[in-house]
C-alpha cells in the first residue's frame, strides 16, 4: 500500500482546505477502511514509519490511529495495528452494502480480547464463594421481604433505596476515608454499569477518556461503547503515569484510574502521585474515575484511604463493588459522586434505566449496618492471606528468579513479570488455559497504541484453598517449560 498516493487521491476528491493534517490523515485512513481499500487485518505502517513516508509529524499520525481506535476501526495486536472488521461501504457505482447485524460500536467491541467467564486456578475476581455467610443472609432477605410493603413494588428511587445509600456512605467514610453524605451515593447494578452511566452522564461522544494501560478492559468497552476518543497513559510499577506531553497533547475529560490496586499491574500509587493527579485533573476540567473494585483486601498493613477523599471537592467519582466483597451474582455496586454534579445528575438519572430489588438493596443495607459486612471482610483477608502467602511460596519454589511478582500486598491477585521477553504472555496463557489453569496474560490487556513493558500473567488466589495451589503452580511452571525451552 502507497499511502501517499492514498492520501493524494483523499484530496483531488475532498476539500481540505483549512483542515488541520492530523484531521486530514485521520479522515483518509477511515475512508479507505469504511470504502474497502484498506482491508480487515491489513496491518498498518507503524507510527514512526508512516510519518516519515508521508513527511509529517508523528504526533499527527499518532492522533490519527488513536481516534480510528476509538472509533472501533483500528484494533492492536502482537503483529501492530489492524484494520478492525467493519461493514464497508460501497464504492462509487456498486450495489448496497451488505447488511450487517451489529453496529460499528458493537463489532469493536466483540472483537477486544476478553480473558471470559472462568473459574478455578487462577481465575481473577472470584471470591472464596464457599466462605460467605450464606445462611446469615438468607434470614436477612427473608426479613426484608416480610418488612417490604406492597408500595414498594412501584418504581424506586433510580439512585437506590435510602436506607442502603445511608449505609453505603456511613461504611466508606469510615473504612475508606471518603467524603461523601447518602445524597451523593448512587446504587447501580455492579462496575459495567456504574461505568457507563459516568460515559452517559459525564461526556459526549468524541471526547477524550484516558485509561490505564496495561488497564481495566471493561473501562476500555464503555469508553469505546459511548464513542470517546480513548488514549491509553502507560503504567509503571506505581500505577498511571501520565507525561506533561499527556496533558498538553490529549488533555482528557474522564481518567480511568486504579490507584489502590493498579488493575492489572497491582501497583499502588503514592501520596505524591495522587495529589499530582488531583490536582492536573482539576486544571484541565477533567473528572477521574476511581474504581476501588478490591482494596478492602490489604495484606501488608492497614487498607489504603481512597484517593476521593483527600482533598474536599476532588473531582473524582469513587466507585465501589460488592461482587468481590460478597459474590459477583448479587450484581449491586455503587457511585460516589462530586457534591455538585449529584445534584445535577439526578434528573438524567431518573430517566435512564436503574435496577429496583427493593429487597435485595434492604438486606444489603442490613448487612453492612449489623456489622456482618464487616465481620466478614475480617475473615476474608485472614482467608486471601494465607492463601496469597501460599501462592507466594509455590511462585519461589517452581519460577525462582524467572519472574518479578507485583501487586501482592492487596487485593484478590497479583501478577508476574517474565525476565525473559522471549516469554511470550499470550502463548503461556493460552497453553495453560488448554491445561485447565486460567493465567490471563497482561499484554492482552493493552489499551493504546504505545506498547507496555508488561509481559507476564495474572494469577488469582482468593478462591483457590491453599492445599491445592502447589500443585497449580507446578501444573503451571510445566506449561512453560513445554511452551518455551529454558533458553527462551
């Protein structure tokens, strides 16, 4: 493919007088992907390469490529960047296009790496299902359906019953230091939705989303699913990083970020970062989301206080889950708002589509205001601990030196750094994957263009019993050795 004469043909037949370049590059790569010219799977120049064949900077191609990735045409893999697969339109004198039976939007999305629905070792966000207090809850929704009136089975309040946002907000300010009242609490249906209620409430299509990369896929599916522009901002062993260049170049209107337990990584970003993050957010009029999905699981010392409540009015709306709390079938999370757009918000929300389970939400209310909750967190990380240190023997014991661990002082996983880059993640993942061991790799959870130094997997702990995760590991380090010779 000569793209220069693509380009020239672009402007014999389109008036681009007065258009910036990187407009003018961005609008001739999408119409020779949507025309056709440019196939599905073609692997495009890289970044650095194009630029120099077209004479231009590299910075306008790198906004070209990251805004068809944004718009669902360009996808990355081990090979680069690819053309996605998309419905073509006809060229000039053809027939109709052929009729397709999803969106643009929908096709990007089915076409993202997704690490599935799994269970046993080691997959990532489960719980130890076996642990919870199923009997204690049980008597709780019983009560809360002899207590709930017929009343009640109308439409509810869209942003949760009272009692449950009263009982959210009295737990988080004391367990996670965040500056919130019940008026600012609003009851979703778990993560996915309380992510794109902040695409729907907090920002309009085409605008700019930053997420962590290596980062969070299911942030990366509503960002894309709302059409924002996302731009992944790399992840050091701290957590999101981003550069001045960041900031002047793609100046964001929502961040997606991790701070207490960097998703995948496991970093944990310093008081430092977190105040320079605030406060860079608050300069540029940026909102950041903050997913808190597993803090409550600090190993090595007390839990981290939430980055929300750090300073009065941070522009940051906390988000919170009990799937791994609890167990992931309640589907119940929750947002924390600013104070001034809870207000605001309020209206659109009883408008858009909320879950009631009046029940449901009054136990739940039961269960934190008893102290049952949390009872049972204490369990929980006496539990993940021995089960983490367990993990952490097995790792010394079968990988020695070959890996670097991050991310296991908190939380329900940690993740392994190969010091050999021969080491292919996805290979590994996929062999042990075949062998029954769920070991997701960390370079399918890229999110942007620029490639991440993380090469490894990610192994979850919280529901393996720690009888049997020698022998996972074991099982594991044979699945590299098969998949790779000692020698890479």
């Amino acid at each position: 493919m000569d793209y220069g004469l693509l380009l020239a043909d672009f402007e014999r037949h389109h008036d681009v007088s007065g258009w910036p370049r990187q407009r003018t590059v961005h609008a001739c790569l999408r119409a020779a992907i949507l025309g056709g010219r440019l196939a599905a799977g073609h692997r495009l120049l890289s970044t650095r390469t194009l630029a120099r064949e077209l004479g231009i900077a590299r910075n306008t191609v790198l906004y070209a490529y990251e805004q068809l990735m944004s718009e669902g045409l360009l996808l990355t893999s081990r090979r680069g960047t690819e053309v996605a697969q998309v419905a073509t339109a006809p060229e000039k004198g053809g027939g109709p296009p052929a009729p397709s039976t999803l969106s643009r939007r929908a096709q990007a999305l089915a076409g993202m790496a997704t690490p599935g629905f799994l269970s046993g070792a080691f997959a990532l966000g489960v719980p130890a299902l076996d642990a919870f207090p199923m009997a204690a809850w049980r008597r709780l929704l019983d009560r809360a359906w002899r207590e709930t009136g017929p009343f009640e089975f109308d439409y509810c309040d869209p942003t949760g019953l009272p009692v449950l946002r009263k009982a959210i907000a009295d737990y988080l300010q004391a367990a996670r230091g965040v500056r919130c009242d019940p008026a600012q609490v609003v009851v979703t249906n778990g993560t996915q939705a309380s992510l794109e209620l902040c695409v729907q409430l907090f920002a309009d299509a085409g605008d700019t989303a930053w997420i962590e990369s290596p980062g969070y896929l299911g942030a990366l599916s509503a960002f894309r699913g709302g059409q924002l522009r996302t731009v992944g901002i790399p992840v050091d062993e701290e957590g999101i990083v981003p550069a001045d260049e960041d900031w002047r170049r793609t100046p964001p209107r929502l961040i997606y970020a991790s701070p207490s337990h960097q998703y995948p990584s496991g970093g944990v970003l310093d008081m430092r970062r977190r105040l320079e993050l605030l406060e860079n957010a608050g300069r540029a009029g940026a909102l950041i989301i903050e997913d808190d999905y597993d803090s409550e699981f600090r190993h090595d010392g007390p839990p981290l206080p939430a980055m929300q409540g750090l300073a009065p009015a941070a522009p940051v709306i906390y988000l919170g889950t009990f799937s791994k709390t609890m167990f992931p079938a309640m589907r119940t999370g929750f947002m924390v708002l600013p104070a001034g757009l809870a207000e605001a918000a309020r209206p659109a929300l009883a408008r858009l589509p909320m879950h009631g389970r009046v029940p449901e939400q009054r136990a739940l209310a039961a269960f934190l205001n008893s102290g049952q909750f949390v009872q049972h967190l204490r369990r929980m990380r006496r539990l993940y601990r021995e089960r983490r240190d367990a993990l952490l023997e097995a790792l010394s014991l079968h990988f020695g030196d070959t890996v670097l661990v991050h991310g296991a002082g908190t939380g329900m996983h940690l993740s392994l750094r190969f010091a050999d880059p021969a080491w292919r993640d996805d290979r590994i993942s996929d062999a042990a994957l075949a062998a029954g061991i769920a070991a997701h790799c960390m370079t399918r959870h890229e999110t942007g263009l620029r490639k991440t130094a993380w090469n490894g997997l990610l192994l979850g702990y919280s529901q393996v019993p720690a009888g049997d995760i020698d022998a996972a590991i074991r099982r594991l380090a044979r699945v590299r050795r098969q998949t790779f010779s000692q020698s890479g």
